[in-house]
C-alpha cells in the first residue's frame, strides 16, 4: 500500500481504425486510484468508459501513454485483475459451479481450494441450491450474482465493474448494488466501477470521475462523502436519502451535459 | 384426429399400392406389390444374403460420414486457428461443398476401385459439408464469451476448448443430421456404379433382371433404416439440448 496509487494511468491515449476512418477513443487521460478505493467512472455513451477498463485488464494496449498496477505497465492480463461485463456471459452448458470455477481454471489454481471458494460464495449469496444447476434456471439478478461470484473466484485485488447492474431492472439493480458495495469494501478490493447511472456512481463510490464525450478526457473528479451520516457510510441505499445525495447529482448532470442534440 | 389421418394415409397408400397391380391398372412388372415383399424379404433373409447387404450399406455410411465429421471438424479448427488459410481457401471451399460430389463418383471408381470408391464418396461428401457448416458455427461464437475468457488471461488454445467448441455442439449435431442423409445417397450411388452388395446394388441389380419385388423390397428397407437413423441423431439432439437448455 502506501502513496504508490495501485492503478495508475498516465497520459492514456487511445485511438483505432474501422472502415470510416481513425476514431480517437480516450485523449489524454491521467487517473490514479489508490488501494482499496472505490472509484466511478460516469459519462455519456460512447465516451471511452469501457475502453478504459479494457486497458486496466490488459486486453487493450493504449496508442500513447502508459497504464499502471502498482506501478508496474500493464502487460496483459494478469490475476490481480478481475473484470465483470454488462452481462454475465454465463456458459449455457456448465452448471453453475463451473461456471464460476472457469476463471480459476484458465489461470490454473489450485481447482480444490477455488472450488472451497466458489461454494462459500454462491452460499453466501443465497444460490447454495442452485450450485449443481445451469444457469438457464436463474433470472437475471441471480445470473449477475454467479458473474460476481465467478469474478471473485479467482480472487483478484483489483475490480472493473462494466455496467454490472444495467441489464437489470431496476428493484434488483437496488438491491445487488447494496450486496455488492458491502462485499467488495468488506474484503478491501480496490473498485473501478463504470456506469451511466449517476444515482448509481454516488450511491456506491468514494470517488466519481466524469468522462467527456469522445474523445474521452478527464472533466472533473468528486470525492463523495456523507458526514450526515455520522462516523459509518451508508449503504447505497441510504445515500439516496441523504441530504448531499441531491447536490452530488445536480453537479454531476450538468457536467454531464446531457441534452438533445440541437 | 392428426394421427388418424396420418394412419388412413398409410393405409389408402398401401391399398393403392396393392389393388393397382393385381388389377392390372398398373403394370405390375413395373411396380410390385406389398403383399409381394414379404416373401421376397423372407427369401433374402433366409439366404442369408440380406444381412450382408444391410450390414454392407450401413457400415460404409456409418463409417463415412463419422470419418468426414472428424477429418470435417479438425479442417474447420485448422482454418479457425490460422485465419490465413482460412482466406485462401474460402472460395475453393465454396465451389467443393456446391459442386455435387455424385458427380465423382465414376471418377472414384476408376481410381480406387469398388470397395474403397464408396467410402471416398461418402467421405467426400460429408467433409465438405461439415468444414463449412462448423466453420461457420465457430465464426458464430459470441465475442463476449470470448471477450470474457480473455480477461482471464486464456491463451487461443483454452479459447477454443473452453468457449469456441463446447459452444459449437448445436452447430455439430446439426452437421451429423445433414452428413447422415447425404453420405446415405453419397454410398447407394457408389454401390449404383460398382458394388456387388449393399442396398444399392441390390436396388440396381433387381431393376435390371426386372425383379421389382427386389426392387421395392430393398428401397422399403432403406427407408426403415434411414428414418433410424434420423431419429437416433433426433433423440441425441433432444439429450444433449435439455441438458444444456440451449433456448436461453
């Protein structure tokens, strides 16, 4: 730990090539995020948040600049970290413990120990019946819950979260926030969490960063706090209906710039 | 009310077939008669000459269509693996699966004679087929299951038997379904031109010493066993699929 930021991004510029021409993604983009923080990246569709992430996990290299974990250049991907996408990609024809066991087994750990960690995670998120079924049993949020649980498996100290909660509606999008808020600060991951939601950002983040439209660039940076909270944080939930909940919003949507194109 | 009139259809057929002939409103040299293939069933089987020739049929079809499906297969994770030669090759890929392989048949036969010519076509033929059809399969991957592995740090090999190949079993069972029907015509086309057993061979020979019974006999036993095999692939289909509740 210490002043090192565990991930770190230094003048990130990303630019590729479709049939139209060269599309510059993210332009000059400068992050650090110190361990165990729990960072939001927001910003309008398009804008460069999920290249990011791939740049973070290894499966993008930047055009110029350099992308850091622990202060070391990223050089492909690597155990410290784990990225949960949109959807939970689930293998129709695994049951649901193997499934969760997949990232354990491509990185070859030890299969008896992750699979000790797999059954105490599907446990602990309620789906200790459904271990030895398949995933076309489950609705969306438990679907989402496997992915998290298959992310952990592997037990990585970093976590890119893409839009994790999007695909569901909106009572299970409240609910897995809370569940997934709680047991990633419990076990001290450091988080990178992308989302258009705001609500979603600052319900769950320490930190918010808000991405321009494309190409990407820094806008601004939000440390959240809730010291009406007293001493504890509140959960997601809570923070809806806290008093700086509304300000935090406001800011962030105007900066944002959401409107119609004229 | 469906099963009803899938059986008076069976039954009218069967009558027509019968009456038509001994009525002479058909010539019954040129169509036989139901009540005449029983005998002529019996008579073969007693020989002992029935089995060897069903055994005949089945066994190069069988025997073809699984040998195209491996050799099919290993082509069609070749060209996934190099796309390179994946691009070279594509359009005499085209041209090799719609050229009708029947065609070379006689070819076959002159080069490797009457045994060996059958097992080629039938082999040909599903071949073909198969590197298109589980080609294309692979190329239906979902990227994101692939995007998924890759954040694991999966190397091309753990991509293509941890995601590309279980994800491709539909796509397969699909290819035996269709390999099945084609290597069947594929074999009773090579035993037309140069079998002395097999169901096609029995099927010609019979046409030319003008014994329609034989004919019908063995054209009626063909369409039993390729409805058995049909329905073997069918129920495999449904075995796998409800394991695996492909419908998502």
């Amino acid at each position: 730990m210490g002043n090192e930021p565990k991930v770190e991004l230094r003048e990130v510029n990303l630019r590729h090539f479709t049939a139209e021409g060269e599309i510059e993604a993210l332009s000059r983009v400068s992050l650090r995020i110190a361990c165990g923080e729990f960072v939001s990246i927001v910003g309008q569709s398009g804008c460069g948040k999920s290249t990011l992430l791939s740049l973070i996990a290894g499966i993008l290299r930047p055009t110029e600049g350099e992308v850091l974990i622990d202060g070391r250049p990223v050089q492909g991907p690597s155990r410290q970290v784990g990225y949960m996408l949109q959807q939970d990609y689930l293998f129709e024809w695994r049951t649901i413990l193997d499934n969760v066991l997949l990232g354990a087994e491509i990185q070859g750990l030890d299969l008896k120990a992750a699979r000790r960690r797999a059954e105490a995670l599907l446990e602990r998120y309620g789906l200790g019946d459904f271990i030895y079924g398949f995933p076309h049993q489950l609705s969306g949020g438990m679907r989402q819950r496997v992915a998290l649980a298959r992310t952990l498996c592997t037990e990585p100290e970093i976590l890119l979260l893409d839009e994790p909660l999007s695909a569901l509606d909106f009572q299970t999008r409240l609910a897995l926030a809370d569940e997934m808020a709680a047991i990633l600060r419990r076990e001290g991951k450091t988080v990178i969490l992308v989302t258009h939601d705001i609500s979603e950002a600052i319900s769950m983040a320490d930190r918010v960063i808000v991405l321009s439209r494309r190409p990407g660039r820094v806008k601004a940076e939000h440390a959240i706090a809730y010291p009406s909270g007293g001493g504890r944080r509140p959960t997601p939930f809570e923070t809806r209906s806290a008093p700086e909940f509304g300000a935090y919003f406001n800011h962030i949507w105007g900066e944002l710039e959401v409107h119609v194109r004229r | 009310m469906v099963l009803g009139g899938r059986l008076l259809l069976l039954v009218a057929f069967l009558i027509a077939w019968e009456v038509f002939p001994r009525m002479h409103w058909v010539n019954p040299m040129l169509t036989s008669y139901p009540s005449a293939l029983w005998p002529t069933f019996l008579s073969l089987f007693r020989e002992g000459n029935l089995l060897r020739h069903i055994q005949a049929t089945v066994v190069t079809t069988v025997i073809g269509f699984l040998a195209g499906m491996i050799i099919g297969t290993l082509v069609a994770v070749f060209l996934w693996w190099w796309n390179f030669f994946q691009r070279v090759l594509e359009p005499y890929l085209v041209v090799a699966n719609a050229m009708p392989k029947i065609a070379l048949v006689p070819i076959f036969y002159i080069w490797l004679g009457d045994v060996l010519s059958i097992y080629a076509i039938a082999i040909a033929i599903s071949v073909f087929v198969t590197i298109l059809m589980i080609y294309t399969g692979f190329q239906e991957t979902d990227p994101n299951k692939i995007k998924l592995v890759r954040t694991f740090g999966a190397t091309r090999w753990q991509v293509l038997r941890k995601v590309v190949l279980p994800g491709s079993v539909p796509t397969m069972i699909g290819a035996l379904k269709v390999n099945v029907g084609l290597a069947l015509v594929g074999v009773i086309v090579g035993e037309f031109q140069s079998a002395k057993a097999g169901l096609g061979y029995l099927i010609l020979y019979g046409g030319q010493i003008l014994q329609m019974n034989l004919v019908m006999t063995s054209v009626t036993i063909l369409a039993i066993i390729s409805t058995v095999m049909y329905l073997g692939i069918y129920y495999l289909e449904a075995a796998v699929m409800r394991r695996r509740q492909w419908a998502r």
